[in-house]
C-alpha cells in the first residue's frame, strides 16, 4: 500500500524534475505533431521575412544617405575622383568613409528606388505578421487539443484509482491539481509556447544575418550570450523550487477550503469559525510566502537581462560607428546591425522573463502527472467469469485483509450467506463491518483467502459487472443536481431508459413517493448539487430518494451501510417495511448501529476485531448473553436514560 506522502507527491521540500517533466509535457502535444509542423513551417517563414526586414531597411537608409552625400559634391565628377581629392587633401577619414557609400556626385535623393524598397520592407512585414498570425492560432489549436485530452486522460485515471487513493487524499488536492494545475497549464503553454518557438527562431536568423553583415560585430554582440546564459540558469534555480512550494500551498489551501465549506454547519455548530480562519491565514501565508519569492526571484531575470542587452548595445554601436569611419561598412548596414542586435536582445529578454511561467507550468505538469502515475487498481483478468444464474449466494473462505502490512485487520474470516436472506452486520466502531462490504464489493482486494458470488471467486469477475449486480446505499446521501427523477434514474444501468412508470414504482417501493408528489414541480424538482439546497428536501427524504436509486437498480444483492441512521423514527419503520417486501429473492447486507432496525434479520453477525464473534437470530443471541446481548442492553439503557 501506497504512503499518503508518496500517493500525493512526496515531500513539499523535494526538488521537481524539471527537465523530465518538460519533455513529458511536450510528449503530450505529440498527436498533433502534423499541425505542429505546419505551425513551425509558417513561424520560420514569418520570422525569415521579418529578419530580413532590417536589411531591407538598410538599403533604403543607404540610398537616402548615398543622396544626401551626392548632392553636395560638385556634378561632373565620378565618387572615385572625390574620394581621391580628399584623401589629397588629408581628409582620409571622410574619404574611407565615403568609399562605402554608392553615391553619385551631383545626383541627390532617388525617392523613386527608396520607395520600391520601402514597398518591399512593408511587403514583407505585413506577409511575416500573417504567417505569425496563423502560427499563433495553429499553436492555439494544437494546446487546446493536449489540454482536452490531457482532462479526459485525468478523468479516466479517477475511474481506475482505487478507493485506497481517495481515502488518502485530501478531495480538495485532488481537484485542485484537476481543474487549477491543468488550467495553469494551459495558460502557459498559450502564453509561451508560440512566443518561445518564434524568440528561439528570431535568435537563430538574427545571428545568421548578423554574421552575413559583419562577423566582427557579430562576435562583438555575442560577449554577452554567456552572461545572459548565467543570469538565466542561476535565477531559474534559485526559483523553481519556490514555484513548487506555491502549488503545493495552492492544493493544500484548496483542500481545507472545500473541507471548511463541505462542513461549514458544524463549523458554526461548535464555533470554529476563528479556528479555521486561523487554519486559512496560515495557510494563506504560507501560499503568499511560496508565490512571492517565486515571482520575485523569476522576476529579477527580466532587468538583468535588459542590463546586459543594453551592454550589447553599446559594445555593438561603438564597434559598428568604426568600421564606418574606416570605410568598412556602410551607415545602412551598421543600422541594420543595430536592429538585429536589438532583435538579437529582445528574445534572449523575453525567453528569460518567460522562465517564471514555464516554471511555473512544469510544476503544475509534475502534479499533474504524479496523479497519471499513481498506482491504478489491479485490472480485470483476460479472461472474466461469471456466476451462471445470479441468486445471490455468498460465500468467504478464511478471508484475510489489511490495510496496512503490519496492521490486520480481518483474519481468516468465514461466512456463507445463502440467497434471499438477510444479514445484518453489527459491532463497534472499526469492527470491519464496512471493510466487509467494501471487499465484496472490490472495493478492496483481499490480501488472503476467497470471497464467492454464485459459486464464483469475485475476483475472477470483471468488477462492472459484480457491482452491477448490487445495489448499495450509504451512510452519506450523494445527489447530483438535477431533478429528482434524474437521480433516481441513475440507478438504472448504463445506457438503459427508464420510463416515469419505473421512477414512480421505485419511488412507491422505498415510501418516497408520498413526499416527492408534495412538492411543487413533483419528480421535476430541481436539486441543488448538495442534494437539498432550495428544494425543501430533508436529510431523511434525500435517502429515501438514494434508497429508491438502488431499487431501481434491480440487484441481485442489497447492501445498506446505516442506510437508516439520518431518518426518523417513522421513515425508519416505512423503510423497514419496504425491505421486508423487497429483500424477497434478494440477498441483504444490513450494517447498522441501531440494532432496532435489525430484529427481523434471517441473520445477524457480531463483528469484533475483524472477526465475526457471534452470528444468529435477534432472540438467539439475546439469549445466549453475549457480545451482542451486551450491545443491546447498552443501547436499551440509553434509550431509557433519554426518556428520563
């Protein structure tokens, strides 16, 4: 068995793996891998169009300075004849300079060829921003799509956990790393993954074009990669951790609010209400604490980056304004660089500033996936059995469980119930009644000997299948929202319609028809998903209404785990009636307290210590004084003391 601390994902202390749970991450966008490929397709597209635009540019700010220089030098002259003149006149610098520049002396600005190529830098802004438009929304889709199965791959995990992994975890745990860890999810994917693909490509045609330009200043630009790779990896270190602490605070805030509000009324009851607001500020602290210094240690990233591109700016202008001056390249070109260091900066910026959300994604997905990974119940066998006519005899052969290894609960535990009768189930708390029910239910597996349905070991049946064959009703009501005729009819079998006729005769069978008619909408009524809510309905007819569920269910075997306990004392004895009429042909296990509710039992089990110490009828073991004659006096005699 599974420790809680292991079930919901170790130690708050422990480190995430980060890099293997990014890869899983993106492992889960591999069933749109065609999509993806287009996407990236027009994301290289957009962002060659648009590196290329600087240079572009570039040409344009040549021509107009090509005029400019033209147009004050004498006409009739060629460029080499002026360059010559000034180096004559010891004005090399000027000269150096204007050897890159292709002007004509005596002609100025040709706004004819600047605006063909401004036409074409904005031809290839307004293409590039298109392509980034549809790989912004094929990036869109294809997350959009993981998220959808990533919610229905989680859904279907809850359906294969066993009960073991819900008695351990916290409700509020489990639904916050299903809806708040899945939806940050998606929000960082959303927020980042384009972004990132198009920063990661701009680097890689900024540099190309850079290099094509000037290898020099390319190099110069280069100096600060390491630095911005330090600042990187040393605030993303010194983060993650936090960004795990903040949605682990995030789950356990989330479980004690859905406690607190689930029992909200026992909450006023006893005047807890400080007490667990104490409990929500430090709990709330500790979330605020958590999320504070992980967004600030994230945060520093994004000015030291903008301090060291600034530094690159400056290296890159000071370098580039020389090998002007010495002829070596041209102003447009020098500009051009300009942008593409700027253009070179900007994503290394913004893939830093990114790492909190990513971070902060990761550790969502790692949750995420310790859910995915959680030990699933043991699967049904290839090949199923099942009882040749259903009549609901049951039998256990030296039964054994417990729930952990060194603590046992029931020891070779032997009992044969034969079809039609009824059973009650009586004991002290944590006798093992409910266990009893619960392994024969497989709920549970046994850890030694054999439980029979029908002459068939349990576990050789497929598990839909031994439960579709009982009809079980709890301690605790669970209604959906929906109308009281929906809730009854869930009881029916998958895919099976069930007609008003069948709802009302369920309803008749368990006396809640009476009630249900008193209402205003009847079998229409709305309940709240609380069950009662608005609707008028009391705690005892909100079982009734459970009880006529498990009716219509038609089972083989009835079980009612203190189907009884939230009723009065007259709904009891309609209850009571009712089973009596249908526990015919029925096999019916009756755990209960009240042992009132139980005389007419064809058999009654007195459970202790996982062991059935005593078993016959209600005069029977009255008569014998034992275990559950002292059980019923005790109540007999409470029930005297209230009257006094």
């Amino acid at each position: 068995m599974s420790s809680p601390r292991v079930m919901m994902g170790g130690s708050a202390e422990r480190s995430m793996d980060f890099k293997g749970s990014g890869k899983r991450l993106l492992k889960q966008l591999a069933p749109d891998r065609a999509l993806l490929w287009v996407m990236l397709a027009a994301a290289v597209l957009s962002v060659g169009l648009s590196v290329a635009g600087p240079m572009v540019l570039g040409w344009a700010t040549d021509r107009v300075f090509a005029g400019v220089v033209g147009r004050e030098l004498p006409e009739g002259t060629t460029k080499e004849e002026t360059v010559e003149r000034l180096r004559s006149e010891g004005d090399g610098s000027l000269a150096d300079m204007l050897s890159g520049v292709d002007f004509v002396p005596g002609r100025g600005i040709d706004f004819g060829a600047v605006g063909e190529v401004l036409l074409i830098a904005l031809a290839l802004f307004v293409v590039s921003g298109l392509l980034a438009l549809v790989s912004t929304r094929l990036a869109i889709v294809v997350i959009n799509r993981s998220m959808h199965r990533m919610r229905a791959e989680v859904q279907a995990k809850l359906s294969r956990l066993p009960l073991s992994y819900f008695d351990r975890a916290k409700r509020g745990e489990v639904l916050s790393r299903v809806t708040n860890d899945i939806d940050n999810i998606s929000q960082t994917l959303q927020q980042t993954m384009g972004q990132l693909i198009n920063s990661l490509l701009t680097i890689v045609g900024v540099l190309g074009m850079m290099f094509w330009v000037s290898p020099l200043l390319a190099l110069v630009a280069l100096v600060t990669v390491p630095v911005s790779v330090v600042v990187a990896a040393r605030v993303g270190k010194r983060s993650q951790p936090h960004f795990v602490q903040q949605w682990k605070s995030t789950g356990k805030l989330n479980a004690h609010i859905e406690e607190m509000y689930t029992g909200h009324t026992l909450v006023k009851v006893f005047g807890r209400q400080r007490e667990s607001a104490g409990q929500f500020a430090e709990q709330n602290e500790a979330l605020y604490e958590a999320g504070f210094k992980a967004q600030f240690h994230s945060g520093v990233m994004q000015p030291l980056m903008f301090f060291v591109s600034n530094l690159n700016y400056v290296l890159v202008a000071v370098v580039g304004g020389l090998r002007v001056a010495s002829g070596s390249l041209s102003i447009g070109e020098v500009q051009a660089f300009i942008q593409y260091s700027r253009q070179f900066s900007m994503p290394l910026t913004q893939v830093a500033s990114m790492a909190n959300l990513v971070q902060s994604g990761v550790a969502s997905a790692e949750r995420v996936f310790e859910l995915l990974d959680a030990e699933e119940q043991e699967a049904d066998g290839p090949s199923v059995e099942r009882p040749e006519r259903p009549a609901g005899q049951v039998s256990l052969e030296k039964v054994s469980f417990r729930y952990e290894p060194d603590r046992p609960l029931i020891e070779d535990l032997s009992l044969r119930v034969e079809p039609g009768q009824t059973v009650a189930i009586v004991g002290p708390t944590g006798a093992g009644k409910t266990t009893l029910v619960n392994l024969l239910m497989r709920f549970y597996e046994v850890t030694g000997g054999r439980i029979g349905l029908d002459g068939v070991d349990v576990a050789k049946m497929s598990r839909d299948e031994l439960r579709s064959s009982i009809g079980m009703v709890l301690q605790d009501t669970w209604l959906f929202g929906g109308t009281i005729a929906d809730n009854i009819a869930y009881g029916a079998a998958p895919g099976r319609k069930v007609t008003r006729a069948e709802i009302e005769e369920a309803a008749r069978a368990a006396h809640a028809h009476r009630f249900i008619r008193t209402l205003p909408d009847g079998y229409d009524t709305v309940l709240a998903d609380d069950g009662a809510e608005g609707a008028g309905v009391s705690a005892g007819e909100k079982q009734l209404i459970t009880i006529a569920r498990a009716f219509l269910s038609d089972p083989v075997i009835l079980v009612l785990d203190e189907a009884t306990s939230s009723v009065d004392t007259r709904t009891e004895v309609l209850i009571q009636k009712a089973m009596a009429r249908l526990a015919h042909g029925r096999t019916s296990f009756v755990i209960a307290h009240r042992l009132s509710t139980i005389r007419d039992a064809d058999v009654i089990l007195v459970m202790e210590n996982g062991s059935i110490v005593e078993q016959g009828t209600h005069d029977e073991l009255l008569t014998a004084g034992g275990a559950y004659a002292r059980l019923y006096s005790a109540q007999f005699a409470e029930a005297v003391a209230e009257v006094d």
